[in-house]
C-alpha cells in the first residue's frame, strides 16, 4: 500500500491551555488514524504564538522531551498506529537551552528522533531568538514505515540547503511544520517556494501551516502538498482542517531517475553540505 501522510492544519485558540490544545490535537489524530501512516502537526502546535513579546514567563510553556506532555503524544501514536511529528517549544538538557523542536515519534510510540529548527526568526514582533537557540542537530533523515522523512520548521524553509542534504540523505518527503500569518504569504512565497523545494529536490514537500486568528492577525493556513514533478496535489484554505495525501517512494525513484538532479550535484562546490 502506498504510504498516506496528515498536514493537520490546527488552530491553537488563544485562550485555549497547551492542554486543552494537545487533548485536540491528539483527537484529531485518532480520528485520522485509520487512513494515515505520518501525521505532522503546525509549529509548537499547543500554544498560542508566544514569541510575539519577550515574557520570561513563557518559558514556563517549553516541555522535555522526558514530560508528561510528550508521553501523551507518544501513547497516541502507540494506540493508533500512526507516527507523529510533533513540533514543540522544547526545554534542552542539560545546559538549560531552549528549541524550537519537531519531535519524530513512530508508529510504536518510539521517540525516534528530533529536529531542531536552525534558523530562528527574529524581526520587529517576531522574538524567535529570546526563546529559542540555533538548532544543534543538523539536517537529518528519518525511516519511519516505508517513508525517509526530513523536517524544516517555517523559516527554514528559505533555506534549501537544508532540503538538499536530507534529499541527499535519501529523504522520500520534507515536512515544513510552519506558523505563519499573512495572506499574502500564500499566493507570493508558500506555495511557489514550496514547488521550488521539492522540484529541486525531486522530493515530496508537505507544507504544515497554522489556521485561526491571534491578536488580530491570521494565520493564512494553505497547508499544501507537492510531489516531486511539482504538482501541487492539494491545498486547505485558511479554516481548521487535515489533508490526507497518499506519498509514494516509487514517484520519488522514478523522478530521480528521469531528472538525474542529484546526481547532477557538483559537490566539491559545495564542500561544507555535508557537515549539516
């Protein structure tokens, strides 16, 4: 059977406790559970958007990844059978570092890995770098099922060097967990660069965004997915909403064979990718 993949485009309320919104993320995955291998939730999907300010109190919301928080996704992902990417606001240990982290939790409930994003946003309203350090994990892949998975958190993705090692590492599909407001962020960059990703790539690239309405701003949702000819198989609109796609390693083979971009690479070019 052909592995089938869940964007979960989720709406954190803002009033809503990470509890509450992590009780409804876990429904949402057991109510998808029969059709889905991999499941991918938005950026630090159980709270609101917190690095608009710079409150120390807000560390309070990062969680271990040793936390009670976190057994109740691994459990979810035991019962019903179906890996999770989960992004968090991760508390680092030891050292006492913060991250901005996607866990990687397999079908068993095995913490199989994690991502660390590597580019904190920081502009005017966007405090990333209060909170959170520079990823220390590099690029890396992940066999989950029949699938190898990379994950880019949001602002990684203009950076497609990143894509590029963990395609190079063999990944069949990159998830782009993202929280991002703007509408016009849909129809001038998110979709297009999300093409170009997987286009370059010979990839799957799953774009997961946030839905719903913060402090007056809208998260443009438009989770999406793109196979690797660049066909852009679907899209959500702005509403809370899951995306079912099947995702098929055979396209991803038949696809580098036909275009050959990888093999292409002049990698003494690019003599530093590796070390990612």
């Amino acid at each position: 059977m052909t592995p089938k993949v869940a964007a979960i485009q989720f709406e954190a309320g803002p009033d809503a406790t990470p509890a509450a919104n992590l009780d409804r993320g876990m429904d949402i995955i057991r109510e998808t559970a029969a059709d889905v291998d991999i499941a991918c939730l938005p950026e630090y999907f159980a709270t609101p958007y917190f690095p608009a300010e710079q409150k120390p109190e807000n560390f309070d919301l990062a969680v271990r990844d040793d936390s009670k928080f976190v057994d109740q996704i691994r459990k979810t992902a035991a019962e019903t059978n179906t890996a999770v990417i989960a992004p968090v606001f991760e508390e680092g240990y030891p050292g006492g570092r913060y991250y901005n982290t996607a866990l990687i939790i397999n079908a068993n409930g095995d913490l199989a890995g994690k991502y660390r994003k590597l580019h904190p946003f920081q502009r005017p309203g966007y405090n990333e770098t209060y909170y959170f350090s520079a990823g220390d994990l590099g690029a890396p892949v992940f066999d989950i099922g029949d699938l190898t998975v990379g994950v880019m958190i949001c602002f990684d993705r203009h950076f497609p060097e990143i894509a590029r090692v963990q395609a190079l590492r063999g990944a069949d599909v990159v998830f782009v967990p993202t929280c991002s407001f703007g509408e016009e962020n849909r129809d001038e960059v998110w979709v297009k660069e999300l093409t170009g990703i997987a286009v370059s790539n010979s990839i799957y690239v799953v774009g997961v965004n946030r839905a719903g309405t913060e402090d007056g701003q809208l998260h443009f949702g438009a989770s999406t997915v793109i196979d690797p000819r660049g066909e852009e198989l679907a899209t959500l609109g702005n509403d809370p909403n899951t995306l079912v796609t099947e995702v098929s390693p055979s396209i991803v083979t038949n696809v580098r064979r036909t275009t050959k971009h990888l093999n292409d690479i002049r990698k003494e070019l690019l003599p530093d990718l590796e070390s990612l």
